[in-house]
C-alpha cells in the first residue's frame, strides 16, 4: 500500500475525493427508504426507536427493506470514510511534488475544492448514522445541533479560504486563467462544495426547537447557499462560452452533469428552511408551493442530464472510461448525479405528488415512481464498486494513477 501511495502521488489528483463523496451520498439514498418508509410522529427524521419499533410491527418486506437500508448506511459509510481517509493521506504526499505547484497555478486549482465538498459530505454521513444506529440519539440532539454548526462553519471557512486564493490569483494577475482550458463544467466544483456546506448548516433549521439554533441555521445556510448560486451562473455562463468556441473537454465532460448534485443539496436546503420557518416563525408554503418547487428543480436536473449523456455519448467516454481499461479520476463526477436523481426523485414523489395530493402513499403509482429512484441508485452503487475496482484494483496497483 505504502508502495502504490508513493506511485500515486506522482499522478494523483484531489478530484478522487469524489470517490468518498459518492459513497457518502449513496448512505443518504438508503435513508431515503427509512425517511419516508417508516413512521416516525413527532420527529422530521426517523430514529433508532423508530426504525426499531417499525421493524418489530412490519411484515417481511418492511424487515427486508429496513435491514437493507440499514446495510447500505453503514456499508456507504464505510467507504466513505475509508476513501476520505486515503485521500487526505495521498494528497498530503501529492503537496510534495512539483504536479501540486502545477495545478495550484493552473485552471485546476479549484479541484482541491473536493477535499472540503467531501468532507462535508462525511459529516452529514455522520449524522445520519447516528440517527439511525445510535439509541436515545434525539434525547441530546438539541445539544448536538451547536456542534453541527460549529462544524459545518469550520468547513466553510475552509471553502472560502480556498475560493479565495484561486480567485486572488486569476483576477489580479492577467493571463493566468486559461479559457481554452476551461471548456467545462469543472469550474462548479467550488459552487458544489458551497452548497454542501449550506446544505449542512440548514439541517437545525428542520430539527431544532430551539429559536437561536433554528435562526442562526436560517441565517447561515442562507447566505452560503446564495454565494454558491452566485458562483455556479458565473461559472456555468463563461464555461459554456468556452465549450462552444472549443468543444468539451473529454475527461473533464462528466462535470457537465454537475448542477444536477447542486440542486438536489440547495432543494433540500429550501426544503428544510421552508420546514424551520413554519415552525418556528409560521410562515406557511403550500403543498402546491412545495410540488411545483421540486418539479422546477427536477426539471433543471433532467434538462442537464440530457445534456451531459449527448456528450458523453458523443465522446464515447463510457466506453473509455467506465466499460473500457482507461483511467480518469474525473469518472467519479457520474457518481454523484445519479444520487442526487434518486434523491430529489424520492423528495419529489414525497413532498411533492404525495404532499398535494396527486397520488396516494404506498399506491401502485407510487412504488412505480420509486422504483425509478430505486433505479439510480442501484446503478450507481453498481458504478461505485466498478471505479473503485478500476482505478484501485490489484491490477493497477503497479500503475500510477493518471492526472487528470
């Protein structure tokens, strides 16, 4: 290990931290089964007890779907974590080596943005996990919220931090941003990491009964939030400038499905700080309201999609990259929109259909609609193993990694 460490250095490239973000968001597709599957009164989220005492009343099919759920958490979580922790020891070599002072004076920069996107995913991973394996968690949560702030401020402190340097460097010293490189979507990694921040802050907003939590998680999340939508448009619009005068760059192409993540974490942002103004400032959003919000956000998600498959298709980057032996660390970037498909699919079959009134819970229309979700992320826990087995099989431990 020690060995293929010191080779991957040399080639290494901080977009594997998608790696462990991919993982950490599969964790979350699982609990969407726990989430809107068993009953939890009282709570916005589904607890130990409650998964416990749903499993001691449910039927064969409800055992099998919680201990499945609960399999996929802590499995995910797992190599999450486990990714997580290799990244940060291979970057710390790959700081040492001249390919690092390179990228940090190129357009690439901003790729070290995935150390703190991942990151944040892990802490929310986290949470999860406790909720659902943790017993009398919910007791002391009001305690534990302070600490998630605190966190999550931590993570975005080191965002900025980032953002800024990268910023610092191309706006005051002309010609150092190269726009013929910059025919992708790979420039919205920062915005994504800031949504993931946002997406983090805003969890009190939906749990906390307590108003300075609950206000302070507003307050934050907000302006996070809104400093990733402003960094994404400014990105996306000189991004597709470039794409235009010089095609995709092929490696780079999957980053063209990047907003489809982005607004999946910013929709469930909205969500839980529409759920921290009823409750604690009764302010009312319809369930009306509520559908044709998620149905924009999806149809943006799909739209993009769209886009992102044309190209790849068009480039024959499954065929290079996922089905075929070439190695490109940018393949873990289609990992995460089809996690976050399936899970702005669950919250829109949920929130939206079932909460206007549209369909019925546990219909046939219902479980039709979730198999679609239930489809994505199949297909991705699929893809994840595949990569990982890829990029860090036995076969290719004698290999370098190569740079993106």
């Amino acid at each position: 290990m020690s060995q293929y460490m010191k080779k991957a250095a040399h080639a290494y490239s901080p977009i594997y931290f998608l790696g462990s973000l991919g993982a950490g968001g599969l964790s979350v597709t699982f609990f969407m089964y726990l989430l809107f599957w068993v009953p939890h009164k009282g709570r916005p989220v589904p607890v130990f007890e409650d998964i416990l005492a749903a499993f001691n009343a449910g039927d064969i099919a409800a055992k099998a779907m919680i201990i499945a759920a609960a399999a996929g958490i802590a499995i995910m979580t797992v190599i999450n974590i486990k990714s997580l922790l290799w990244n940060y020891a291979a970057f710390a070599e790959f700081k040492k080596t001249e390919a690092y002072t390179n990228l940090v004076n190129s357009n690439a920069e901003t790729t070290t943005l995935a150390m703190p996107l991942a990151l944040a995913m892990t802490v929310n991973a986290g949470f999860i996990v406790g909720l659902v394996f943790v017993p009398s968690l919910w007791g002391i949560i009001e305690y534990l919220f302070p600490l998630a702030l605190v966190a999550f401020v931590i993570i975005g402190w080191i965002t900025f931090r980032a953002i800024g340097r990268f910023l610092g460097r191309v706006l005051t010293k002309g010609g150092v941003f190269d726009v013929t490189a910059h025919n992708s979507f790979s420039q919205l990694l920062p915005a994504f990491a800031l949504a993931m921040v946002a997406v983090g802050l805003s969890a009190p907003a939906s749990m906390s009964t307590a108003p300075l939590t609950v206000g302070l998680s507003l307050i934050l999340s907000t302006f996070v939030g809104l400093a990733a939508v402003i960094y994404a448009l400014f990105a996306a619009f000189t991004a597709f400038n470039s794409m235009l005068h010089y095609g995709t760059a092929k490696e780079s192409s999957p980053t063209l499905m990047i907003v489809i993540p982005i607004m999946t974490v910013l929709g469930i942002m909205l969500l839980r700080q529409d759920h921290g103004l009823h409750i604690q400032y009764d302010v009312h959003k319809t369930a009306g309201e509520t559908m044709v919000m998620l149905a924009r956000m999806l149809t943006i998600q799909l739209i993009f999609l769209g886009l992102g498959l044309v190209v790849l298709k068009r480039e024959g980057y499954f065929k290079d990259f996922v089905f075929g032996n070439k190695l490109s660390p940018g393949s873990y970037a289609l990992v995460c929109p089809g996690v976050a498909l399936s899970v702005m699919t669950q919250f829109f079959i949920n929130k939206g259909l079932v909460g206007a009134g549209l369909i019925d819970k546990f219909s046939a229309t219902y479980w039709a609609l979730s198999a679609i979700a239930v489809a994505f992320q199949l297909a991705m826990v699929w893809l994840v193993f595949r990569l990982n087995r890829q990029h860090f099989g036995k076969q290719n431990t004698t290999n370098a990694v190569p740079a993106e």
